[in-house]
C-alpha cells in the first residue's frame, strides 16, 4: 500500500501567510488553499489543481513560496497507471 502524502507544517505556514497577502496572486491563493486543505488528511489534489502547481513551477517569474506549495500540491496528486 502507498504511503498518503499531506500538507507538512512548514508549508501549511507558508500557506496560511499567503491567504492572508492581499497583494498575493490568484494562483497563490489557489494552491495556498488546496495545501491547507490537505494538511493532516489523505486527501488528493484535483487534475486540475495538478495542472496549475505545474504550470506555476515552470513559470520563471513564480516566487519560492509558491514553489513551495506548488510542490505540495503535486506531491499529492494521485498517481495514475
């Protein structure tokens, strides 16, 4: 059996700050709030929040932090056959 992946601390931090940044941009904002919703569950990220945390980390002008949950979010994507 596959070992779940969530949310750990450091990102879901990072995370929280995020949605608190008015300046914060719309994708962000997005993967800010599927990385706090699979903190401490097993829950997956959809295909399409999938497609925007890879889209974000191919784009040069992403900052780290949204690498970051970017990261997350694709780490718990589920994996397909």
């Amino acid at each position: 059996m596959a070992k779940k992946e969530s949310s750990g601390p450091q990102v879901t931090k990072t995370a929280a700050s995020v949605l608190r940044d008015p300046s914060a941009s719309k994708t962000a904002k997005s993967l800010a709030g599927s990385t706090l919703a699979q903190a401490n569950t097993s829950k997956q990220s959809s295909a399409a929040t999938a497609r925007t945390a890879a889209k974000a980390l191919n784009d040069g002008r992403t900052s780290p932090a949204t690498k970051s949950m970017a990261g997350s979010v694709l780490t718990q994507k589920a994996k397909t056959k």
